[in-house]
C-alpha cells in the first residue's frame, strides 16, 4: 500500500478547474462547469473497487476535458519531468499534459477510492504495480490520458527525454513508450523532434551518436513512417541548465 488520497483533493481539484478557467484554453474561453467536471471524475474513480477499474472508467471525465492542442506544440516527456515543464514553461514551444486542462487538474495528486466506494480513500491507496494491482485509479488514467494525449497531436511533436538514466531514455515501461508513442497517429503526426537530455558534467547512458534504447523508439516511428530528428542538450536547453548553476 502507498500513501492515500491527497489531503483536500476536492478543493484542489476545483480550485484548479476554477483557476485554469476554461476547457482548453487554447480553444476559445469557455468557464469550465467545475463541479460536473469534478463529478464525472469522482464517478469513475468510484466505478469499482479499487484494483478493479476498468481501462475506460475515466471516458466521460475525459470527453469533457479533452485537449486538442495546437499543430506541432504537443509535447512528451519521459523520465524528465522537471526540465520538460521548465521548457514548456519558458520557450512557449509546446505544451505537456500537465500543461493542458485535462492532465494539470490532477497532476501531482494522489488518489483512489475508500472500501466500501462511497467516497475517496484518505488512509491508504493500492500500489500501482500491475502485477498487484492491475485497474488502479491513478493508473488508469494515466494511461488513458496519455492515449488521448498522444491521438490528438498533430505536426510535428517534441519529445525530452533523459539520455542519462541508466534505464534507457525509452524504457520499455513509461508510458511514452507503453502508450504515447504507439498511439501516435501518422496520419496526423508528420515528426518527432527529440531532445535528448542530459545533466551538466553527467557521464551519458546514451546519445543520438551512440544510441542504446533509442532504436527502438526510432524503429518505431519508422515503421509508422514519422520522420524524426534527435538533439543531445539543444542550445536552449544547455541555457536552462546554466540558470540552474547560477
Ligand atoms: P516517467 O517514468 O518519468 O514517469 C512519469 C510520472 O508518472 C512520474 O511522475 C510518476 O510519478 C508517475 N507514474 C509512474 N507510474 C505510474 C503509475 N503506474 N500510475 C500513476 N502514476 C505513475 O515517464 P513516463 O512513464 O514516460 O510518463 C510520462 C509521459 O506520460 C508524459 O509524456 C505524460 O504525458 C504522461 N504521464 C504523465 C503523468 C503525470 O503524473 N503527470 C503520469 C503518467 C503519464
Ligand atoms: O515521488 P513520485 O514517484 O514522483 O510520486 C508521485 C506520486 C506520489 O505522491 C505517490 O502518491 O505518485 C504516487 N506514487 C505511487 N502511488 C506509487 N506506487 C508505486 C508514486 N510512486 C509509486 N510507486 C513506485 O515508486 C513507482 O514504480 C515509481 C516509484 C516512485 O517513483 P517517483 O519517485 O517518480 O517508480
């Protein structure tokens, strides 16, 4: 068992549903019906026990909130959380899930139902291992939202990823790799432009010269025939990182 539902989870839900203010705010401002929004969610999370959702228990939360961002500014991010959303945040180059309304409502929260599913579970919440606890409410959706993210891009998409981790920058088991990736449609999606990350002064695991998992991300999109380029450390992001040292 992990931690339980993030204390005030209702309010923080709100409160950011009331403060984003509109279902896409790069669609026309629309004010969000904040408590059917909050509903809808509560109602899927609630659908069944614990470890017993199903993979489309969030559909009717998500068809509210839905994103549909603009050509070429969908971005994904895997095992770079913190340098992915600084960039979205200062270059205005793309946006992540966390950026949109769907993924920044519950982005960092915690959440699951209580024994009897009549409200949320606040002492403690199933593990996400699959193996253990296959249909986990945070779990599922993640997934799904990282499908519906992913569908929806269109033109050519950025990708940071962490060319340090010894894990690989595509791991088989993020969910870039498990569901954003395949789900990207290449009727719409014509380039993955990837960034490959890496800390100042790090030894790589991988580069785009010397690439380990990246093939398979590679062979991947070639078999989808999205074309693709790969930047170790673009410039901009060398100059985030030496705002950090100062
Ligand atoms: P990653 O390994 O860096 O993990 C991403 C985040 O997912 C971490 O913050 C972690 O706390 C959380 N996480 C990991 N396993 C989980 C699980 N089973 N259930 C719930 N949360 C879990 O990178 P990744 O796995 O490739 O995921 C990143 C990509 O997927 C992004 O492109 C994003 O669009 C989407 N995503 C975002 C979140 C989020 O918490 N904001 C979670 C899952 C997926
Ligand atoms: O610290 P974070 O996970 O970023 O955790 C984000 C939130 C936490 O508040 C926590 O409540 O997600 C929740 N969470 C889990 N429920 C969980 N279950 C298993 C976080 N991690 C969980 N794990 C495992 O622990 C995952 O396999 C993950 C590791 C912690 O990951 P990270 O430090 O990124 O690999």
């Amino acid at each position: 068992y992990e931690e339980g539902t993030t204390p005030h989870f209702e309010n923080i839900f709100l409160g950011r549903c009331f403060e984003h203010g509109c279902l896409s705010c790069t669609d026309e401002n629309k004010m969000a019906d904040c408590q059917n929004i909050y509903n809808a969610f509560l109602d899927a999370v609630l659908s069944a026990p614990n470890c017993e959702l199903d993979d489309n228990a969030y559909d009717t939360f998500i068809s509210m909130v839905a994103p549909n961002l603009p050509e070429d500014m969908t971005a994904f991010w895997s095992g770079t959380y913190d340098i992915a959303h600084e960039l979205s945040s200062i270059t205005r180059d793309f946006y992540t899930m966390e950026d949109s309304f769907m993924g920044y409502l519950v982005d960092g929260l915690n959440w699951c139902g209580n024994a009897d599913q009549t409200g949320l579970g606040f002492l403690e919440c199933p593990s996400w291992d699959y193996d253990k606890c296959y249909g986990q409410a945070t779990s599922v959706f993640w997934n799904k939202a990282s499908a519906t993210i992913a569908a929806q891009a269109r033109g050519e998409v950025s990708v940071v990823l962490n060319g340090d981790t010894t894990e690989g920058a595509f791991r088989d088991s993020s969910f870039f790799a498990r569901v954003e990736a395949p789900n990207l449609d290449p009727a719409k999606v014509t380039k993955a432009n990837i960034l490959l990350v890496h800390e100042l002064g790090s030894i790589p695991y991988e580069t785009c010269d010397e690439p380990i998992t990246l093939i398979n991300l590679w062979s991947l999109l070639e078999e989808k025939g999205i074309e693709y380029s790969c930047t170790d450390n673009p410039e901009y992001v060398f100059t985030l990182f030496t705002l950090h040292v100062r």
